[in-house]
C-alpha cells in the first residue's frame, strides 16, 4: 500500500492545537513552553516524550499484571470457610454455575483485553519507534480500538466493590477484596495512560518523511 | 513564554487531522452530517442540529438523574429475612475501611466524581454559549471536559453490577434499586449530550453565526 503523497501540517511548519485543532506557526526564536492563541492549551509538534513515557506505563503494567493474576482478587468467608478467589476462578465459578455469557464477558475484559492491551501497545510503540512505514491505516484502527476498550476492564474493580459492599451479613457471609484489586485496578490505569501517551501521529511521520519511490514495502 | 501566530493568513478551512497530521481543508456541513479524514478516517468535526439548545437540554436531565443515582440505593440483597441495600457512597465507604483504600479511591473518582465533574464543566461552557456569551475564557473548561472524559466509566460501573448481581443470585434474592434505573438513563443521555454539542461554536467570533 502506498498512500497519496500528502503535506503535513508538521512538513508545512505548523503545530496544530490538540484541544481546539487550531493552527499555529512556532515562532522561529524557540519552540517551548508555546501556547494556543485560541484556547490558550499547551502547544506541542508531538506529545511530548510519547514513546519513552509509553514504554515506561507499559512495562510498569506488564509487571503488575502478574499478581492481578495470580493473587486472590476476593476473600469469602461463610458458614462453610473460607475461600479464596482469583479473576480466573472467578470467571471458571461463574461459568459452572451457568451465567457462561457473563464468564465469557467478565474473561474477556479482565484477562483478554488487559493482556491484549499491553501487547498492542508494544507492539505501536515498537514499530513508531522503528519508524515503520508498514500498515499505518490498519496500525491507526489498532490505536483507536486500544483507546475505546481500556475502560472496559475496570469491570472487576466494579464487581468487587458491589461485592463487598452488598456481602455483609456478619455470621452468614462476608466478603473482602484481596490484594490482586489494587495490582488490576493499576494496571486498568497504567494502560489507559499508556495509550493516552502515545501519539498516533507518530504511526504517519515516517511516511511523510521518506519519498514514496524510497518507502520500505516490508 | 512566545506566544504563536494565529495565522491571519491560513485559509480559515484548513485543519490538521488530530490523528495523523494530513493538512486538508475542512468540508462545509449540513446539520447531521460528519467530517472525516481522507487519509486515516478519524473524526474531524460533526455539525450536529440545534447544538446548543438539544445539548443543554440534556445536560440539565443528566445532572437530575445523577443526583438521583447517588441519593438513592444502586441495588439490594434479601437473605434469611435481613435486608441490605447499598448506595454508590456507601459501598465506597464499606471498601475503604475494609483497607482497600486505592481500590476505593480508584472507584470514587470513576464512577461519581469525573462524571460529575464532565457534567460541571459541560454545563459551565454550554449556559455562557446559551446566553450569547461565548468567550475563549470557556476554554480552560473545555479543556477539562476533554481531559476528564475518559476517566468518566458510569457504563462500566453498570455492567459490574450487573455481573455481581448475577453472582449474588443463587444465593439471596437481588433487588434493584431506584438508582439503578436512573444511572442506567443517565449512561444513555450522558452518551446523546456528548453527541448533541459542537465544540466548534466555542472557538467562533461572536458575530459568527453557525
């Protein structure tokens, strides 16, 4: 796929504002600290430090997804003991018991999506890193698509909270959250900054910048 | 700090794509009708019908409806004759002294503080705009409209409900409070509001008619 060679408003020497879309041409003395003359929004060529700050939410995330797995997300204690419960335990109770759309939603915006997430935002950030040329249309979709569906994990933080607070009938039953909810909500968080840091712009730069005759077809 | 140009000299139409910098120039619009980039297919502006009237209107719904949503209770158990029935703040209120702090500070701010704040600031910019008083002193308010959005997960809160509710069924009898129903409405004319303002008649002169 080559795309119609097309000006930018970066090769055009013009900084569009992120809040307002305004175009603004930097002054020639310096380019920091710049404002938008319309709605006053910091102005920036490109989110500043894009890459380094997406890698660094990332890898942060990457590590925490690990004890949002394996410790216990919920403690309950009933009549009958005490129970310890996971996000897949959770997901492996609710399908037993015969709610498999609800196991099917709840897997797939605590496991699949968070781990998808990450991968996805590994692997834009890799190859705006490499200055790839290779599939931006399809690499912007994957952007949009990591931005609409972070929110969605924080499903589990919800449950739980309705969970606890709902579970108090002291000598009956209780329930408590464990310490795999702070691990998940984080990295619900971190993920969302993440994608919030990286600039999709970047998928397109190298394109404006290589000659359409000198374009990789990787 | 340098203040930019404002560019006198760029054709008025010209844009950038917030999403992949194309520079092209922004179509006229019907009312209804959508702009999209020619290169990436992002959102560049819509021209939604009787913006400001259609989306003050249910700005105001929405603000009645989330107070709804928090001073009544989200949803109940029934179990051996005892009764329990939670609302929003109470359920915060159990989490944090259960020492789940950051869990519950985390919900705080997602599920009734942002969206609060979006309404706020959604209605600080549209009642100027309203009155004909549009000014670029409305732009610090914006800015965190947009900046708060997607922070705002009232719909996700729903559907875990909804989930915790389906775990509870099997072994206590689940009611549904008066504040489900209205955050569930709320989700639905928050989205519509969202959809009904342009936030371009914020950045037009005051002798600028749309």
């Amino acid at each position: 796929m080559s795309p119609r060679p097309a000006l930018t408003a970066r090769q055009a020497g013009l900084l569009s504002c992120h809040i307002c879309g305004q175009l603004a041409r930097p002054p020639a003395a310096g380019s920091h600290a710049l404002r938008c003359p319309r709605c006053n929004a910091p102005l920036h060529l490109r989110k500043p430090a894009s890459l380094a700050t997406t890698w660094a939410l990332v890898l942060a995330a990457a590590i925490l997804f690990v004890p949002a797995n394996l410790l216990p997300m919920m403690t309950t204690a009933s009549l009958l003991g005490t129970q310890h419960d996971t996000i897949m335990s959770g997901v492996v109770f609710l399908w037993q018991s015969g709610s498999w759309p609800l196991a099917a939603v709840v897997f797939f915006a605590s496991v699949m999506v968070p781990l998808l997430k990450i991968m996805a935002l590994v692997y834009l950030a890799a190859s705006a890193q490499r200055r790839s040329c290779r599939q931006p249309l399809q690499r912007t979709r994957l952007y949009r698509l990591v931005e609409f569906v972070g929110r969605w994990s924080m499903l589990d933080i919800y449950v739980i909270t309705i969970l606890v607070a709902l579970v108090q009938f002291q000598g009956l039953a209780t329930i408590q959250a464990g310490p795999a909810a702070v691990a998940f909500g984080a990295v619900v968080v971190l993920t969302m900054f993440a994608a919030m840091s990286f600039d999709p712009r970047l998928i397109w730069d190298p394109l404006a910048d290589a000659p359409p005759s000198e374009q990789p077809h990787d | 700090m340098l203040a930019p140009d404002a560019h006198p000299l760029l054709p008025a139409d010209l844009i950038a794509c917030h999403e992949c910098d194309l520079l092209q120039r922004e179509p006229a619009l019907a009312p209804g009708e959508t702009a999209r980039c020619t290169r990436c297919g992002a959102l560049l502006a819509r021209n939604p019908p009787d913006s400001i009237d259609r989306s003050l209107a249910l700005a105001c719904t929405a603000a009645v409806l989330y107070l709804i949503a928090n001073l009544y209770p989200l949803v109940g158990l029934e179990m051996q004759g005892r009764r329990v029935e939670v609302t929003l703040a109470g359920a915060l209120h159990i989490l944090w002294h259960d020492g789940m702090g950051p869990v519950a500070a985390l919900v705080g701010v997602t599920a009734l503080l942002f969206p609060v704040l979006e309404l706020l600031m959604i209605l600080a910019v549209l009642v100027p705009l309203r009155l004909g008083r549009a000014s670029p002193r409305l732009a610090p308010f914006f800015r965190l409209v947009r900046s708060v959005q997607p922070w705002g997960m009232v719909e996700v809160f729903l559907l875990g409900m909804l989930v915790s509710l389906v775990k509870l069924s099997h072994l206590a009898t689940v009611i549904l409070g008066t504040a489900f129903w209205a955050m569930a409405a709320l989700i639905v004319v928050l989205t519509l509001a969202g959809r009904a303002f342009d936030p371009r008649l914020l950045w037009q002169t005051p002798g600028q008619t749309p």
